[in-house]
C-alpha cells in the first residue's frame, strides 16, 4: 500500500483537460500523462495510496477492465513517475496526508471515462532550455517566475 507525494518544489505540474504535464525542474524533462495516466496522478496529487487508486478506478459500472489491469496499469505508472523523480514516498500523516498538497486543486472525484492503459511521454527537447536560467520564485499556481519577478508583458 505504497503512498506517494508529487516531488515539489523541483516537480511542477498542471492539468489541461484530459492531460497533465509534468516538469522536473531540476532535469529540464517535461512529461505528459494522458488517459487514466491523468486520472491516477489526480490521485497521487490527492495522495492516495496505490490500493485507494485502484479501487477508486473500479467504481462499480465505470470500470471496464478487470481488478488486475488496473493493478499493473498503477503499479507500472507510479514505478515510471519514481524513476523520473517526479513521485517521491510520502508518509501517511502529517504534511503527507492525503489531500495534503496546497494549491494544487483536485479534479473532480467522478470519473468522466473508462479507464484504458496509462499514457506516458517523455520529452527532452526543451531540457537546455528549462536548465538555461535557474527559476528562484513561483508564482501562486506553481509555474515558475522569471528572474527578478516580472511576469512576461509586465514592465
């Protein structure tokens, strides 16, 4: 019953309809998660445990596949997110408890769709220029600011 917390501040996130993206700030890496890939880290930003996802994916009359599939599917999901650093274990009490995150607003608890295999890219394209400038503030959404503060078209 692994419990995990998005890796921040060096991990930030958002979520774009039915796709999140995912910066490591510290690789320059950016990821997309879509399909029940953006379901399942929904839940890891809720801090559910691994068992608490499955069984959230498996409402009755939602769940299209079997109890199995969705193990392996959360199970591979979260193992890819640990190895990109983007997850880190987080503790069942305290600042790590589940809805524990601030500021990153839960999606709603329904699920919309089916759950089908998790989609998960990697891109590197960018990675010198993420690295170019190091980021010292984010702003209250989490993205990062530029150095000295000015938001782009500010003066």
């Amino acid at each position: 019953m692994a419990r995990f917390r998005v890796n921040s501040p060096a991990v930030i996130h958002q979520t774009f309809e039915s796709e999140v993206v995912i910066v490591n700030l510290e690789t320059g890496d950016y990821f997309s998660l879509r399909g029940s890939g953006a379901d399942i880290w929904d839940r890891i930003v809720r801090r559910l445990s691994e068992d608490e996802i499955v069984a959230d994916l498996l409402r009755p009359g939602e769940a299209r596949v079997g109890r199995e599939e969705i193990e392996e599917g959360v199970r591979v999901l979260c193992g890819e997110l640990l190895r990109e650093g983007l997850i880190v274990p987080a503790e069942a009490r305290g600042a790590d408890a589940p809805g524990a995150e601030s500021g990153a607003p839960a999606r709603a608890s329904a699920r919309c769709r089916p759950y089908e295999r998790p989609v998960f890219e990697k891109f590197t394209d960018m990675r010198e220029l993420l690295l170019l400038d190091p980021i010292h503030e984010l702003d209250e959404m989490g993205w990062p600011k530029p150095a000295g503060g000015a938001v782009a078209g500010e003066r």
